[in-house]
C-alpha cells in the first residue's frame, strides 16, 4: 500500500509552512477554533508587550522579530550596565549621562525604539488576523493594542523629549571649562542670590553666601555674608587688591553687594576676556573675608525664583514670625503665618523678599532658608518626575561656571549631604558688626565651623559603618521638631536676637517636601 505524500503548503498571510496535519501553533490560525484565535490574537499582542519581537518570532514574520529581539536586548544590557554603574560609582555613571553627546544619543536611540515598538504591536495585530475572529474580539483586541501601543511608544517618546529638555538646559547653564580641584579637601561654592526686578537699578546680591562642601563625606557648611559688609581689604596678588590697594572702604557707600554693580561699571579695568567682572569683584571680597578658595559659584535669580518653586512641587519651612505678603511701596493682602508652612512660588518669592517689620539680617535669613530647601527639594525622584518643568524654569533663572564633567561628583556628594546637618553661620550682629569688625573674627569663625562638622561628619560616617549589619537599611536621625505656634502669633526663638546668625542644623527649618 503505497503512501500519500502530502506537500507542505506555504501560509502567505503568516510567510511559514504548515504541514498537511492539524497544526494549533501560534504560527497557524485557519485550523483553530474561535475562541483558540482569540487566545492567539491577544497573546500575540501581550508577547509584545513583554518581549518586543516575540510575536514575530513564534508567528512567522522571524526577520523583524530578530531586529525587535536584538533590540530590546539591547536595551535591557544597557539599562543593567548603567544600573551597575549607579551602585558602583554613582559619580562616573551621572558624569557620564550629563554629557552633551551620551544625551543626544539617548534620545534617539529612545525615539527610535519607540517607532520600532510601535511597528511591532501593528505587526503582532495583523499576524493576530482580526478580520478572522468575531466582531466584539476584533474590536476589543483593536482597543488593546492602540491602548498599549499608546503607553508603551508614548512613554519613549515623552522620555525622548524630556532628555532632549535637560539636554538643552544643561548645555545652557553648565560650562566646558576644566575642573577645580578640592582645596584641603573642600570645596567651596559661592551662592548668591540675586534681584533683578522692575524697582532695581543693575544686579546687586541681597543673598551671600559660602557653601563649604567636605569631597569625601559631602557634610555642608554654609556661611552668610551680609550685603551691607563694609572695609574690606583683599588678598594681595588678586585682581582686585591692584585695582584697590586701600581696600573697599567708602562707609555706607562701599558694601559687598554693591561691588558687583562696581565690577560692570569698571569693566575696563579688568583683564582683558573677564566674562563677568562683578562676580569677580564679589568672589574675591568673599575669598578675603572668609579666608576661603571659591572654586564655584552659583547666582540664583530671586524674580524668577517662583517658577522655579513651583517646577518642584512647592517648599517647607518653618517660619519664625508672622511675614507680611506687602509692604513698603505695596499694600499688606496678607500673611504668612509662623509655623511649619508649605509654600508655592508666589508665597514662597515673598517670604523671601518681604521687608516690612524686619532688618535686613532677618531677611537675609529668609532667603538662606528657602534657597536651603530649594537645593534639599532637588533629589533623584523629583528630577525625574518634573524634569521638564524644572529644565524650563531653570532657563535664565541659574548661572554658574560649574563644568559638566563635575556634575556627577557634585550630584553624588548632594546625595551624601541630604543624611547630614547642614551647619550654618551668619556673620551679622552680635556675632559681627558689617560696620565695624575684626576680620580674624570671621575666619577663626569659619576655621572652627568647618572643623566641628568634619568631626562630626566622621562620626556620622563610622556610625552609619557600624549599623549598617544590624539593619539593610539604617533609620534616618530625625530632626529637630519645628517650632509650633498659633496662627498670627510669634515663635520665641533665641535666635532672634542675633538676626538668625547660627543654626546647628539649618535642614530642621528649611526641608524639602516629602
């Protein structure tokens, strides 16, 4: 009896070869049952999701299913091996994705992956033959396949434009310039905080201040400088001890802030190719009162400091005194009461700002306090999800000459402080008269405040050594409570008296939001 060979037939629509048997593969759906098709249309799909081109592979359309395949492995090792660097060095892998040409890349590539995603779920559709199940199945197999198509190519391509945003931003604001390095294993960074609104003549700094940063523990100092310093003699050899030999020392018409509207009125008697001859003039007043080498500085805009306020989601304060919203040249509309408060932008520029019923030392310490919870405000998570919002509000509202290849050290050494006290000095009255004081005052001040906080750094780093067996994750220090009070009434606080001059842990008061 002779047999039948039965030639295997070549499925046009699936481009595989089926035998003359019954096959109920994925690779075939004329033979299978109703409710076999729709199992098989929607597990297409789902292997999409899980593993872009899995469906091709299992179905027949093997050629795009291998690029889909290589692709998304791809991804995956390059999402592991950056992984890995984060635990391993934290520092290199941020210095690395700040880079002007790994963002370019990444954006691409994300924008790329999302078409040949897109591609894949309308292919795992089509192998999915709609046109043979029933009317409802097609439709709801249609409805899911757009939904995830929508999620997934969506997601990349919303994350392509959020890498194309801090792409431009950091390009921007940050320099190409070489890297300082750490002076006796610090370094030091001059925060001003500077208002350029309609009423001002020129940029003048109303904030000054000194954020002093361990290269190793990442334990902050930061000093407060008032804008109303006067007498101040430079170091000799800087530029700004030839251009004033007898120092800066006019009276009441002499003042720290005001020598950077001096540097751009006498430009000319800069070096030639001196980008910024105000900062240059600040930065070397602050260097010779606080006896500190400024390796960075970072100017804050407080006119559009609301915008920015607002991108991360608002900030939390403890407030003192009751702060009126007016004053001076504008009406009163309202307060700002003492207590833990969260602010937006709008409350928070005017906690800043605000003068009526306080000295200028008080507001000084204000707006150390909310620059304080600004930069607390900035972790990882935020980022993440304000990204846009933060890279669009930073734009015009920061300058600094920190390099981008220092990004990654500094983001590190950010993260290491955020479990630390942030010591702080203010040198205003009593500790120290801008009118008249004694500059060893200040930097004897300065020496001994860096020293307790690296003690005190050291002994935070061997405890968190000697828990971390005890538990996988150590519990944070909580810190001090705030201050409470009743709405309209004042906080008594001893710092008062000396306009805020010292806070042990200045994070108590100026937190980020939770």
């Amino acid at each position: 009896m002779s047999s039948t060979h039965v030639a295997p037939r070549e499925d046009a629509e699936a481009g595989v070869y089926v035998s003359g048997r019954p096959d109920r593969s994925l690779a075939d759906s004329e033979v299978l049952a109703p409710r076999m098709r729709r199992r098989r249309a929607f597990t297409l799909v789902l292997l999409t999701l899980l593993v872009p081109g899995s469906a091709q592979l299992v179905a027949g359309h093997r050629q795009l299913g291998r690029v889909g395949i290589r692709a998304w492995l791809g991804v995956v090792g390059l999402v592991v091996v950056l992984g890995l660097l984060l635990l391993t060095d934290r520092s290199l892998a941020i210095s690395v994705i700040g880079r002007a040409w790994v963002l370019s890349c990444l954006e691409l590539l994300l924008i790329g992956f999302a078409a040949l995603w897109a591609v894949l779920f309308v292919d795992a559709w089509r192998l999915g033959r709609p046109g043979s199940l029933l009317i409802r199945a097609r439709r709801v197999l249609t409805a899911v396949t757009a939904a995830l198509l929508v999620v997934t190519s969506g997601s990349l391509v919303y994350a392509a434009s959020s890498v194309g945003a801090g792409r431009q931003a950091l390009g921007s604001l940050f320099s190409d310039a070489a890297a300082a390095g750490a002076v006796n294993g610090r370094y030091n960074v001059l925060l001003l905080g500077a208002d350029t609104g309609k009423d001002r003549v020129g940029t003048r700094p109303d904030s000054i201040q000194v954020v002093s940063i361990d290269a190793k523990t990442g334990a902050p100092v930061t000093f407060g400088f008032s804008r109303d310093t006067e007498n101040i003699d430079f170091r000799p050899g800087s530029t700004m001890a030839r251009l004033m030999p007898e120092g800066w020392n006019c009276g009441d018409q002499c003042l720290l802030n005001g020598l950077y509207t001096w540097g751009h009125d006498h430009a000319k008697l800069f070096p030639p190719g001196t980008a910024d001859p105000g900062l240059v003039a600040t930065r070397e007043a602050v260097e010779a009162l606080s006896g500190l080498k400024i390796q960075y500085y970072v100017m804050v805009d407080l006119s559009g400091f609301k915008q920015m306020v607002d991108a991360v989601g608002g900030l939390d304060v403890t407030v003192r005194y009751r702060t009126p919203i007016g004053g001076g040249t504008s009406p009163i509309v309202g307060w700002i009461e003492p207590g833990r408060q969260h602010l937006d932008g709008w409350h928070a520029l005017w906690y800043a700002r605000s003068r009526q019923g306080s000295t200028n030392y008080e507001r000084m310490a204000r707006q150390r306090c909310v620059l304080t919870a600004m930069a607390g405000q900035l972790d990882p998570q935020t980022v993440l999800l304000r990204f846009q919002k933060i890279a669009s509000a930073s734009s015009g509202l920061i300058r600094t000459d920190l390099p981008q290849s220092e990004l990654g050290r500094f983001a590190d050494l950010a993260m290491k402080a955020r479990s630390q006290k942030i010591r702080s000095v203010n040198f205003v009255p009593p500790l120290v008269k801008p009118w008249a004081y004694d500059p060893a005052v200040i930097t004897s001040t300065v020496s001994r405040t860096i020293a307790a906080s690296e003690k005190a750094a050291k002994k935070h780093t061997a405890t968190s050594k000697a828990a971390a067996p005890a538990a996988a994750r150590p519990k944070p220090s909580k810190a001090p409570s705030a201050p409470k009070a009743q709405p309209g009434t004042a906080v008594q606080d001893p710092a008062k008296a000396a306009g805020n001059a010292a806070e042990d842990d200045l994070s108590s008061v100026c937190s980020a939001t939770s």
